[in-house]
C-alpha cells in the first residue's frame, strides 16, 4: 500500500506534528485515529524481546514476557560469522512480528575502548570493521521480516559512569576511523530503520542536538533514511535537537517538550519545514511496519531455544588447549563452581531477557549420562569463599581425571549503568582454580563473562573456553564443546591484556564525570597493544580449534589498486587436523610507506570457512582505496598515500600466516598551505611541491658549501652522523629560517616560489 505521507503531514495540527515527534508512553509512539496512524510498540532488544506488556522501564527490573535470550553481542561477534548473524537477526525479526513490535532496540556497536564498560557485553568489538560488518548483517536480519531496528548508541558512549551528561573529547581523525565506522558500514550496507542517539555530549555537545553528527555525518554523508531517536531520556533541549535533525524523543515527556516545538513553531525560532521533515522521517517508518504485517509469523519458543545454542556453540572460543579438549566419553569429571548449574547468561540493565528456560553444562551433562560430579565450590552471585566447599572441590578434583571449574563474573559486577571497578574475577574463584589446578593437571576453566577478565592462572591449567553470556542456551552449548560435539570457533573481538593498566585507555577512563578524554586516540585494543609490541594474554582474533588449518596460496593483485575501484586478493586454507572444524580467516591492512601515527595492522576483512579433514577452500576478499586510508583532517577525506601496503592474513591477529604487498596510486593529495612555517621536509613529500623544490635544494646544498665540504662530512662522519644529520636538518628547516643558511638569494627567489606553489596548490 502506497501512502502519501506529505498529504497525511499536510492534515496534522501543529500540535499533532509535534506529538509525534515524541512517545506516547514507555514504548509507543503515539496515534492520530483520525488520520489512520496507529500507535506502533518498540521494545529492546538487541539479543532478545523484552517486551514490556504493562509497567515499563529502561532498566531491566519490570516484567517483560517470556522470551528467548540469544548470546549476547560480547558472544556473537566472536563468531565471526556474518551469516549466523543474519540468521539470528531473522529469527529475532519473526519474534517481533509475532509480538506485534515495530522496531527492535538494536545492535549496540558502541566500541570496546576499555574492558571496565559495564555494558561491553552488550557491544560488539574492539575494532570498528568487525563491528560494523556484524551489525549490518544482523539489521539485515531483522530488517528482512519489515520490522524495523535501532541501531544504537550513536556515538562516542563506551562508558556507563556520567554516561548520560559527560562529554567524550576525541579528535574528528579517532572518531571517524574508530568510533563511527560500525555505524557507517551498517547504515551503508543495510539501512537501519533507525538510530537511536546516545546521552553523551559529544566534544562538547549532546548527541541529541549535535547537528554534525545527526544530519551531516548520518544523513548527508552515509545517506541514512529513516528517523533518529533518542535514548531514553537524552533530550537536552529539543528544539535545538529538531534543527539538529533528532526525530523522535523517547520515551516523551508528556507533553512538556512538545508544548516547546510548539512556541517555538509560533515565534518563528524554528522552521515548520524542519518539524514536517522530522514527521515524515517518523511516519515513512511507521507505514513501512505497519503496510507490511506478517500474520504468518510465529514466536515459537522451543524452536528458538534450539537456535540460541545453536548460535552459542559457534561463538565460544577456546583460548586454551593442551590437548585435554575434547573430553573422552567416560572420562571421570568433576564440574566445580555453581555456573555449572545456574550459568550466567546475560548482563543486566535493558536488554535483560525472561527467559524460557535455561540449559546448564551439569543438566546436560545428567541427560547425556556423563560421568561427572558436582561440588558448588563457590557461588556464582558474590565474592565469598568457603573452607569446606574448597577443600570438597579439591578432593573432588583429586578423584577424577579432569576438572572443570565453571567461573565467571557474577551478575552485579557487569551491567548496564555503571562500570566494573577492576578486571578480576572474584578472589574466591582465582583461588580455587589454583588449588584444584595444583591437584589435577586436566584442569579445565569454562568462563561466563560479558568482557575481558585477568586470568593469572592461565599458564597453569590445561584448557580455557570461553563461554561469554551465551544466552539460554550456554549450558547446552558448553557441553557440546567440551565432549567434542561440536568444534569451538569462535575468535576473540577484543583483547584480554595481561593486566588492566595495559588497557590504552587507562590514564583516561572514565574521565573526571564532566569529560573524558580519549587520549589514546586511534590507539583502541590490538591498535595499541601491536604499536607498543605489549605481550597481551589472548590476543585480538584469538581463538583455537580442535583440528589444525594451513594457509597457503596467496593470490595477490597484478597491477595497482586506484583510487577507485577495487582489487581481489585470495588465499588457500586446508583442515589439516582430523576433524571437522571453521576458522576465522582474517585480513589485516599494514601502510609500509612510513606514515606517521598509523596503527601497524588493522582488519579489513574476515570470513568463517567450514572444512572437513583434509578439505581445501579458496578465500576471496575485495580490497578498496577506503581499506587502505586513514581519516586525513586537513583533507577531510579519507586518504591513502600511495606506495606499498602489506597484505596480512591469518587466523588471529598474532598469527599471521600470509603475507603480501599491493600496491596503492592515488590522485587525492593532502592539502598543503605554504608560508614560513612550512619546512622543506614538508614540501618535499608532497607531490605537487616536491618537483617545485627540488632545483632550490640543489642550489642550496651548493649554497652551503662550507657545510657540504670535505671537512664538514669528515667532522660529521667522526660524530657518526654525516648524510643522515644534513638530512634532519634540511627537512626540519622551515622556510622563514633560509636566509640564515642558505643566503638572501635563495630567501628571494623563495618569495616568488611560495606564491607559485601556493597557486600549484590551489590556495591562491
Ligand atoms: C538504554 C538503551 C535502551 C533504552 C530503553 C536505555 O537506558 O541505554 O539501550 O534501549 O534504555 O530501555
């Protein structure tokens, strides 16, 4: 059904244009009857309905109907299986339309820039690509059963301490290369109904009213249609958020923010046409819910109780592994810790799911007829240990052939609202491990955590999986994994430093609760760790398997890649192990040209490739000039210096198996403006100047002679230094200083030489 939303628009009152601009309620937007326009629901998300039937809230404590709870983000994105995210987000979109919910709350893609965020579990990566690639796939998901998705919380919120005034302080450079770039992918790639903007100022202005970020950045670059919402609560001043381009106000203030678009409608502050324009946006997103029903879909509880642990078990990942996974049928096991029995699963705040039901690794183990027994050894909701249940767990342990000590974060430590304080897991769960690992070699840790914990036992058991909160099917999916049921590979989105003052952020997280300064820049997880070739415990794209890959056949490119267009690069990987298994194929873009402040390696593709024994798969990625570049900001462009990048590829970010070089040409050049100021390093490197320039140095050199002379070098050779000092010193001179050195003839004819270059420049 076509509907003329400019007509519909054309019959609202003031006053009703107004009104929809903001909920009706918790989770509705409001109706017109007259005007045939329904009130539609929204609910969270992002990993499951938390649909909220009567009282409402934004904080996870109300009642919300019985769902299914998927993996978490910290989870899913360690698949690095854009399908699986796919098939997730159509499930989660079939649920939606069962339930009657027109927009789902998700993906969260805030970046991991700290492993403190309370509310990493609920976001992606570390890395921007990852991220943005998930994301996309997922809305694509949702969005292929015409409901829509948030995409959320844009931009700059990767803390939950102030997060709803402090201003994140960054540079244009760090935010468009690391905090907007999963954003951008998914509004490119799969156009999410809407965004929902973050609490956060961002340098300084609210993302509710930050005009560059919601109108110039999301809709005149990205080409982003639909309509902008706010968190809930995250209007500052909402007419200033209208002209910024801020839709929709949720969930509303009851009138109180309408009645000011009103007067400031009548006092002509703000323009009609930018209310009308925020209504469309609203309306065309309403129609395309609700002109696109479908009564065939079903929430079917059980079926999609199979698909969270379907989805679980291709996310865990095996950190460690001395050869005792998989478990033997009819090995003798003792399960420790109480997450063998009440896993924890989900994080807590606005995403907290109902679920169904849960499977835990100990129920699973009993209807499988496994060996194992079980001590509680400590539990899985506080910091507390108990001689007694210590010692059990450690004759326990003694007794068996293999150990596995089921631990993780209890649930207060990680949630939505505020950050965790440190990066330990409770002492009383460090301890055991330590204790039964002294006593039985087999043992196992299964981990239950939404990020990045400190693990100073790691050198000293036989095997770590990590499990995240893996939704309701996590117990299922443990067991699988751990008896060789199913192969883990999964592949770590983040880094686990060795230590939380490793963390790049460290100096400047969370900030003073008014700002925080993001001094790190575009130095976000493996970006640092590989810089400062810090060792890490478990690197970034970590993840082991129970069969082994070869990586052989790299296929390179023959000519160079432009500035448009793309080239295709590709590599072999073979199951070299014994059993069936996938990896995750990395690619890694590293600039050899000596450009200065550019992370050594950053990820531009990835790919999960199923292989039998012995099978052999072609890889295929597609490389761009944008994959290459880095955000130039006197450009304000994307840029790439040409010369040679190195083409990494493997199964973790320290695991590189392949490598190669391409080769870059490119027409854009980086803005140069010459004064005195300008060295001769700098007009030696840019193109347009370089030529210019060279005969002035050649005369200059001579001009120098007595610093070019025979006894010069030999001095300067004694120190060490000759050619290389002459250098230094040439490059870093800047104009103003020639006549000094070079004499007034050369300063004269640099007069003329800088206006000719500033017009070859195009700044004249
Ligand atoms: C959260 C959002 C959530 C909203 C509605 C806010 O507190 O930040 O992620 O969608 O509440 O529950």
């Amino acid at each position: 059904m076509e509907r003329d939303i400019k007509k519909i628009i054309s019959e609202m009152t003031l006053e009703e244009k107004a009104g929809m601009c903001s909920g009706e309620d918790f989770w509705h937007l409001k109706k017109v009857e007259r005007l045939g326009i329904p009130a539609v629901m929204v609910s969270d998300g992002p990993h499951g309905l938390r649909k909220q039937p009567d009282e409402a809230d934004h904080l996870g404590i109300g009642e919300s109907i019985v769902a299914v709870c998927f993996p978490a983000a910290c989870a899913t994105a360690s698949s690095f299986d854009t399908e699986l995210m796919n098939e997730m987000g159509k499930t989660l979109g079939e649920e939606c339309q069962a339930e009657d919910l027109s927009v789902l709350l998700g993906p969260a893609v805030n970046i991991k820039r700290s492993p403190l965020c309370g509310r990493n579990f609920e976001y992606l990566s570390e890395d921007p690509y990852l991220a943005g690639k998930m994301a996309a796939s997922y809305i694509n998901g949702v969005q292929s059963w015409d409901v829509g998705t948030s995409i959320k919380h844009y931009a700059a919120n990767n803390q939950e301490y102030n997060r709803m005034s402090c201003s994140s302080n960054l540079s244009e450079r760090t935010f468009r290369e690391i905090y907007l770039p999963a954003f951008e992918t998914a509004v490119k790639e799969a156009q999410p109904k809407t965004v929902m903007c973050s609490y956060n100022k961002i340098n300084g202005t609210y993302a509710s009213e930050n005009r560059h970020l919601l109108t110039e950045i999301l809709r005149d670059e990205w080409g982003f249609e639909g309509y902008v919402m706010t968190d809930w609560g995250a209007v500052a001043d909402r007419v200033k958020g209208i002209v910024a381009g801020l839709d929709l106000e949720m969930p509303g203030s009851g009138g109180f923010n309408d009645a000011k678009i009103v007067a400031a409608v009548k006092d002509g502050s703000l323009d009609e046409a930018l209310l009308d324009k925020a209504v469309e946006n609203i309306l065309k997103v309403v129609f395309s819910y609700v002109d696109h029903r479908h009564p065939e879909a079903v929430f079917d509880r059980d079926a999609d109780h199979g698909k969270a642990t379907d989805i679980e078990t291709e996310c865990a990942v095996l950190l460690e592994n001395n050869g005792v996974l998989p478990l033997k049928a009819g090995m003798k096991v003792a399960y420790i810790g109480e997450y063998a029995q009440k896993p924890r699963y989900q994080g807590g705040g606005s995403s907290h799911i109902n679920a169904s039901r849960v499977s835990s690794a100990l129920d699973s183990a009993k209807e499988k007829g496994r060996e194992v027994a079980y001590v509680k050894g400590f539990p899985a909701d506080r910091d507390e240990e108990d001689a007694g249940e210590l010692a059990a767990a450690v004759q326990a342990a003694k007794e068996a052939e293999a150990a596995v000590i089921f631990a993780g974060l209890p649930d207060v430590i990680e949630s939505e609202g505020y950050d965790r304080k440190d990066m330990k897991l409770p002492a009383c769960q460090n301890r055991m491990i330590e204790e039964v690992a002294k006593v039985q070699p087999n043992t196992i840790v299964v981990l239950h955590n939404g990020s990045p914990i400190e693990a100073p036992w790691a050198g000293q058991v036989a095997a770590v999986l990590e499990m995240y909160l893996g939704g309701q099917g996590v117990g299922e999916a443990a067991d699988r994994l751990l008896y060789g049921e199913a192969n883990p590979s999964g592949h770590l989105a983040e880094t686990f430093p060795l230590r939380l003052e490793d963390n790049p952020s460290y100096l400047n997280f969370p900030g003073d609760g008014a700002n925080v300064n993001y001094a790190e820049g575009v130095y976000v997880g493996y970006r640092y760790y590989d810089a400062k070739k810090m060792p890490v415990r478990w690197a970034f794209g970590h993840g082991l398997s129970y069969t082994t890959f070869a990586y052989s056949n790299l296929k390179m490119p023959e000519g160079a890649l432009g500035d448009t267009g793309s080239v295709k690069v590709s590599v072999d990987v073979k199951n070299t192990g014994s059993v069936e298994g996938k990896e995750a194929v990395q690619l890694y873009v590293s600039d050899r040209n000596g450009t200065a402040g550019r992370p050594v390696k950053e990820l531009k593709g990835f790919a999960k490739v199923g292989l039998k024994p012995g099978e052999t798969k072609t890889v295929e990625f597609t490389l761009t000039a944008r994959d290459l570049s880095f955000y130039h900001e006197g450009l304000g462009d994307w840029y790439a210096p040409a010369g040679t990048y190195g083409i990494l590829i493997g199964g973790a970010s320290d695991r590189i198996a392949v490598e190669g070089e391409l080769l870059f040409r490119t027409e854009k050049l980086p803005p140069l403006y010459v004064d005195g100021a300008t060295t001769l390093g700098e007009l030696l490197a840019h193109p347009v100047t370089a030529p210019m320039m060279e005969p002035v140095v050649k005369g200059m050199q001579e001009k120098m002679g007595g610093m070019q002379g025979e006894d010069a070098e030999k001095t300067a050779d004694a120190l060490g230094t000759g050619a290389e000092m002459m250098e230094a010193m040439m490059k870093g001179m800047p104009l103003k200083s020639l006549s000094s050195f070079a004499g007034p003839e050369v300063a004269g004819q640099m007069e003329q030489l800088v206006q000719a270059m500033n017009r070859a420049l195009g700044n004249a």
